[in-house]
C-alpha cells in the first residue's frame, strides 16, 4: 500500500489484462468458497458473503460469474477448504509486508513466500514482527467526478464512517471500523454512490522511502511474485515510493 490509498495501485491494475482480470476472479472465489463455507449462500445473512460480493462488484466482476461461484461453493460437490493465513516480514530497505492468504497446502505457501522475501533482499518474520506498524478498516472509494465532497462526507459520517479522505486526485476515500464497512456501504448505496473500491485494508501508520534503482527494483519484482501466487489474496505495505518503481512491475 502507497502513499494514503491504495486506489492509485489498484486503478492501473484494473486496466490490466484478460489474464490479470482472471487471476483477480480466481482470488476473489476463494473468498466467496470461505465466506459460503462459513456462512451460508445467501449474503442476506452472511455478511462475510456481502463484503465480499462487493468487493467483486467494484473490482468489475460480472455478476454471472458471482453467483456462479457461490453455487459451486455451496454445491455438495464442492471441496474447497481453505484455510485463512496472514505472513510477515520485512522488504528491501526495511519495507514492512503484510501478505493474507487462503490456502489448502500451509506448508507449501509459507515456503514458497520465504523464497520470494529470500530472492528478493528481505526476510519474513515471525507472527507480529509488522502487523503492529498497521491499522485495519474498512475502505470505500467513491469517484471524484460529478460527487459533492461535503453532501458525501456529512452522508459517510452519518452513516457511521470514521474518516474521510479527499486528497486523492481520483477518489473519495471513506474509512470505516472493519465490521462496519458492510452497514456504511449499504447505508450510502441507497443514496445511490456507487463504489469503485470496497474492501478491508491494513493501512501503515508510517511510510518508509527506497532510494536507488536496485532497492525500487527488487522491492518491485517481490511484489510481483507475491502477487502472481494464487495463494496470495493480499498485500498491504509500507512502501512510500512505489510509484517511482512503476517501470520494473
């Protein structure tokens, strides 16, 4: 995560290709089997299931594909079993990494993110080695275009919301408690704001800054590796410059 919102990061991934967009689908359907395994189908009474139907919907997800993917999550046939996992460790330069993943093999994970930290110039730690560096809420981003600021900002405070962010050049950013994304969302879409983001981030209390080619390079290759396991559902860090490594991604 860079700078005060990850939206920027996110923006260039959504106008990456079929390939990518298919690998974000195959990330989120994991989700959708854990939330259907834990909850039910019917994300009137699982909210797990609604956060995550909505994440789907602002990540462009067709909605066939959805409900397609909570039938054959709560088919009988079905034999995902996932288990829910969050690693830690350190970057080139002293980069604090978060990385959440859903995986049937623990094992196998955990070793081939070592290898990524290892090849890379970092190291992962143990169990709340970074984690503390970090805060979770709840994200919601709302197009700049045509939105009043204050009409929106007095909404999401209502509504229930902790923060909001305007300094973005895109988006709107409104911060929630974790549990209460689900209520703000709902709350705000019957005013008809639409979200082009809507999940639950770890948010760094402070940014750290590579220098030099070699640390923006590597930092940037790790991240790619993480990114590209299917494993990987998320990583969040605190990598002020990651702007600057767009060329090596």
């Amino acid at each position: 995560m860079s700078g005060h919102s990850k939206w920027s990061t996110i923006k260039r991934k959504k106008g990456e290709n079929d390939a990518a967009m298919a690998k974000v689908f195959t990330k989120i359907g994991r989700e959708i089997a854990v939330a259907v395994k834990e909850g039910g189908a019917d994300p009137a009474s699982n909210s797990k299931l609604k956060n995550v139907i909505a994440k789907a919907k602002a990540a462009n997800i067709p909605n066939d594909n959805i409900e397609r993917a909570i039938k054959k999550a709560a088919g009988e046939g079905s034999t995902a079993n996932y288990e829910e996992n969050i690693y830690e460790g350190y970057g080139p330069g002293g980069i604090a990494v978060l990385i959440e993943t859903l995986t049937d093999n623990k094992n196998l994970t955990a070793g081939n993110l070592r290898h990524y930290f290892d090849k890379y110039g970092g190291n992962m730690g143990q169990n709340g080695c970074v984690s503390f560096m970090f805060s979770r809420y709840g994200v919601l981003a709302v197009e700049k275009e045509g939105v009043d600021e204050e009409t929106l900002m007095d909404a999401a405070l209502e509504a229930g919301a902790v923060d909001f962010l305007s300094d973005d050049e895109a988006v709107y950013e409104i911060r929630t408690e974790p549990g209460d994304i689900g209520t703000v969302r709902d709350i705000l879409e019957c005013d008809d704001y639409k979200f082009v983001l809507a999940e639950v981030q770890y948010i760094p209390s402070n940014y750290t800054r590579l220098e030099g080619e070699d640390a923006l390079k590597a930092m940037a290759k790790m991240l790619e590796m993480f990114e590209e396991d299917d494993d990987v559902q998320n990583v969040w860090h605190n990598w002020e410059n990651e702007e600057d490594a767009e060329q090596y991604m």
